[in-house]
C-alpha cells in the first residue's frame, strides 16, 4: 500500500535531511540533497526534494502500518517545520 503528500516549501532539502538524520540515529536511511529513505521495521518513507517542495512516498504491507509511517513522518515534519506550519494531506500517488 502507497500514500503520498507534498509540502510547497524553499527549505525541501533542509528538511529531507533533518528528517533523515534523525530517523538515522534508530533506523536504516539513505539520502543526499535531493533524495533520500527511511526503512521503518513497519514501512519506508521516499523523499524528493526540489527548489520549492518536499514530496512524501510512504508505503506499508497494510493499511495500520502505513497508518503509523504517515503519523510519524506527519508529526515531525509539523515539529522540524514549525514556522511554515505545514499541512500534510496524504493520497494515493497518481499512476
């Protein structure tokens, strides 16, 4: 199962890499300036950052993990990204 988002902001590869570098310390991550992973044990978040978003693939074996992958990438992106007050509205990815 897939979800996606998109966050319109200038810090997208700002905030691709604090998330990666947090999520580092406990999990498997991989990421440069414009992309990065996150291998959750219960799923696995693809990032893609450009000049003005952050998109968000999160993908899980059911739908309670991929529940769990988008409540932790929704709530620290709102805590790394505080000021821009983002709004995450999580869908399926377009074919």
């Amino acid at each position: 199962m897939n979800t996606f988002a998109s966050f319109k902001t200038d810090g997208a590869g700002r905030y691709l890499a604090a998330l990666c570098a947090h999520f580092g310390r406990k999990v498997e991550v991989e990421y440069d300036i414009n992309k990065g992973w996150v291998q959750f044990p219960f799923g696995r978040c693809e990032m893609i950052a450009d000049d003005n978003k952050l998109d968000l693939l999160a993908s899980a074996e059911d739908q309670p993990r991929l529940d769990q992958v988008v409540h932790i990438l929704t709530s620290h992106l709102e805590r790394f990204a505080f000021r821009e007050n983002p709004t995450l509205v999580w869908q399926p990815p377009s074919q």
